[in-house]
C-alpha cells in the first residue's frame, strides 16, 4: 500500500490540476479575474492530495522518482482531459513525444545506468 497510495493520491491530484489549469479554456468569455480565482480554490484542492503524496512517497521513492510518476501521470491526464473535456485530438506526434517521456520515466526507474 505504501507503493500505491501515493500514486493514487498523484492521480487524483492531478485531475484537479489539470482542471485548474486548462478547464477554463472551455470557457474562453469568463471574466479572467473570476477564472483565476476559480483556478487557485481547485488548485488548492490539488496541494492538498499532493503534499501527502510526496511525504507518503518519499519513504519508498527518491524525490526523482516521484517527480517522474508525477510527470508521466500528468500527461496521462492531460491526454485523457484534452480528448474528453477540451475535445481535442491526440496527433501521432503527440503520442510519439509522450512515448519518449515514458522512455525517460523507464530509465529513471530501471535504466541500464
């Protein structure tokens, strides 16, 4: 459970940060004094999930590791959230670019070095 419970906390942290950050992109006439600060309360939602995150984490992970769980997971949402809520399309370019982050999360985490 050590293991897991941080990357479910990421997750989840993750989802609300994405939607602070992108999700008023789907409302392009909001004034943007009330989308900022709309922003910063889901965004506070986020710290909370993700501060215990890393100090559970960080008894079984090195901070790199979980910098790199956070980024592959952050992409992932990102990916779903801009095909599901933005309704924007993946090109091939983008997978291939996020497939080379993978690749860099794989050697951070099992690399040959």
């Amino acid at each position: 459970m050590t293991y897991a419970l941080p990357v479910l906390l990421l997750i989840a942290s993750n989802v609300f940060m994405t939607a602070a950050w992108y999700g008023h992109l789907k409302y392009p006439h909001a004034p943007l004094l009330i989308v900022i600060f709309a922003s910063w309360g889901i965004a506070l939602i986020e710290y909370f999930l993700a501060v215990p995150a890393n100090r559970i984490g960080h008894a079984v992970y090195s901070t790199a590791q979980l910098k790199t769980i956070q980024e592959v997971i952050s992409l992932a949402v990102f990916a779903g959230f801009s095909v599901l809520f933005l309704k924007e399309s993946l090109t091939l370019n983008h997978l291939i670019g996020f497939s080379l982050i993978g690749l860099g999360a794989f050697v951070i985490f099992k690399g040959p070095f």
